[in-house]
C-alpha cells in the first residue's frame, strides 16, 4: 500500500535498509518505493489517519483542524487511491471497511513516523496541532480549563480546547459529533464508552449569605418549607432524583421553582432570593466566587455523587488522547481530592 510506504516507519538514528541488493546491484523494489514515496501526500496520511480514528467525516475534519469539504475531498482521494469505500453508512453511523480495519495499524506506526521527523526542539509543526473537546458543566469548566490549557502549553502550538456543554443525557450520545472526553455524573455507561472514575463529593445547600431563615445549618422543616431551585447541566437531566430518594415519602413536599441549566446563572438567583439549591460541596464552593452565599450541611442523608471522565473506545489506542485523560484526571485529584 504506497501510501503508508514502510519507509516512512523509520526513525531518526535508525539504520535503514540498502538500496542496493546483496551483489550490489540495485534493489528493484526499494528503488521503486522510493520514487512512490516522492508522490506520497503526508496531509493526506493525517487525514487518512484522522478518518480511521473517528469513523466520520465531521470528527475527522474537527480532530485536524480543517474545514468538512477538505476532509470530504481528501476521503473521495483515499477511497481513489485504496479502490475502496473505506467508510460505509450502517444506519445513522458510518463503519470502518475491512480494507479500512486492516489499514489501522500501518496508518498508525506511519503517523506517529511522521510526528517523529517533524518534532524538534521548537515543538510539532502546525499540522500536528489538535483541537480538543471537552463537554462539561460550566462549574467543572471552571474548575479544569484553565489548568488543562497551561498543561497543554497554553493552546498555541502543540493543542487547543473546544469546550462545550453536555448535549443529551444518555453518554453514548454526549460522545457523537466530535466530543473527546465528558466530564462528570454518569450512570449506565455502555460497553462502547470508557468510564475513569475521579472523585466523589458529598452534598450541602447553598442559599444567600443574609438568608433570613439559614444560619450554619438548616433543619428538614425549613428546608422543605422553602422553595427550590435545580441546575439542569443536560437537557431531560434529573438533578432532584437522589433528592427525592433520600427524602421518601415526604418527597413531595420539596417545591421546584426554578430550573436553571447553569451553575453560574444559579448563583446570581440564589443571591437575589430566598431560593436553596442542594448540590454538591466542592463546586458549592467554587459558587461562592460568582456571588455573595453561604453553604450549609443538607439535612438529609444522600449518597455522595461520583464525578468520572467519560470517552469512547475509539480513542482507546490514541497516545495524545490518552495524555489528555491523565492531565485531566491529575488536575481533578489536585483540585477536588481523593475519592470519598
């Protein structure tokens, strides 16, 4: 398969074969794979790579930093070059061709070949930066970015970050169109999604700092005398069920008012209200930077809520991607501790 030609699987320093045979005549096939090589297009590598890695199109052209008409026009070149589809629709997903499946890891020794030659002391070239996306709630944004961005080298050559928020609820669906990694509660994982647990925090209330009826703690009865308000970072997200749980049979006498889908948002209502939101201590505190509150024990007993980093299977063998996974997981176990 010239395209992903042997000869670009070496490395600097590697003693690399002769073009000339044992009689010192020339080596016919090395000497053809060498003038194949001059023709060998290495964006079209990197596309090709790219392709392979997120089975779409989109994902691809996101993962390279280029526009989906050039990655759709370097997939029509491929599939010239290979006489195969490579990428084929199954239902609403495109799968990877058995010509596709058995290219993966040519394609893969190959690029990191090409990532080799090219990085020098002044870092990867600008085709070798990659964009990242990371979905979360705006508070975990907080918490995690900024430190990830300086992690990274400050987004300039090496990497940058896209991040946006949790578009459905069910994980398998938060990781389509392109998104590297989740960030935060999950239940029922399927067997396609990676799972790496980071943290568990317990849960408080948070209300305005002069609340008339809160001082350092909060009895059951006023907490179900006030109204509430909920922070839904997920469209159809159920953030009162572990509420309703705990509560039993007197769950409903607790009264949502307002539901927010940021956490930002929530703190300025909360400042201007006699509101009370349960969620969880850590990014309770962190709430406390957007406005003047307090936070206070809850007055019921709710299991502490498990904080994980979710990916999919696809990106298990990516070397970048898993670098990703560990800054994050690093700066979560600095910023928030251990486990619970």
């Amino acid at each position: 398969m010239p395209l992903v030609d042997a000869s670009l699987c070496f490395r600097a320093g590697d003693e690399r074969p002769s073009s000339r045979g044992v009689f010192g005549k020339p080596n016919d096939s090395r000497a053809k794979s060498a003038m194949k090589l001059s023709a060998i297009d290495p964006k079209l590598l990197l596309a090709l790579h790219a392709l392979l890695q997120e089975g779409s199109v989109t994902r691809a052209a996101r993962r390279r930093g280029i526009g989906q008409p050039a990655m759709s026009r370097s997939l029509g070149r491929l599939r010239q070059h290979f006489k195969d589809p490579l990428l084929v629709r199954k239902g609403r997903q495109l799968i990877l061709t058995p010509v596709a499946r058995a290219l993966v890891p040519s394609v893969e020794k190959a690029a990191d070949a090409i990532a080799d030659v090219f990085e020098d002391a002044s870092g990867p070239t600008a085709e070798a930066r990659r964009i990242y996306v990371v979905a979360c709630a705006d508070l975990f944004g907080v918490a995690v970015i900024p430190r990830l961005l300086q992690e990274l080298g400050g987004g300039s050559r090496t990497a940058g970050i896209e991040v946006r928020t949790i578009p459905a609820r069910a994980s398998e669906q938060i990781l389509e169109d392109g998104v590297d990694i989740v960030l935060g509660s999950f239940e029922d994982v399927p067997p396609t999604v990676n799972q790496r647990h980071m943290f568990s925090d317990a849960f408080v209330c948070v209300v305005r700092a002069d609340h008339p009826r809160v001082d350092s703690s909060m009895s059951l009865k006023t907490y179900l005398e006030l109204s509430h308000l909920e922070v839904l970072p997920a469209p159809l997200a159920r953030p009162g069920l572990r509420i309703e749980r705990a509560l039993g049979p007197r769950a409903g006498e607790r009264r949502v008012v307002v539901r927010v889908p940021y956490f930002s948002l929530a703190a300025r209502v909360l400042s201007q209200s006699d509101l009370v939101l349960t969620m969880t201590g850590s990014f309770a505190r962190m709430l406390q930077d957007f406005a003047t509150l307090k936070v206070v024990p809850a007055p019921i007993k709710i299991p502490p809520l498990r904080f994980s980093l979710i990916w999919h299977h696809r990106h298990d063998a990516d070397v970048t991607h898993a670098r990703l996974r560990d800054l994050v997981s690093k700066i979560c176990r600095e910023s928030f501790g251990e486990s619970l």
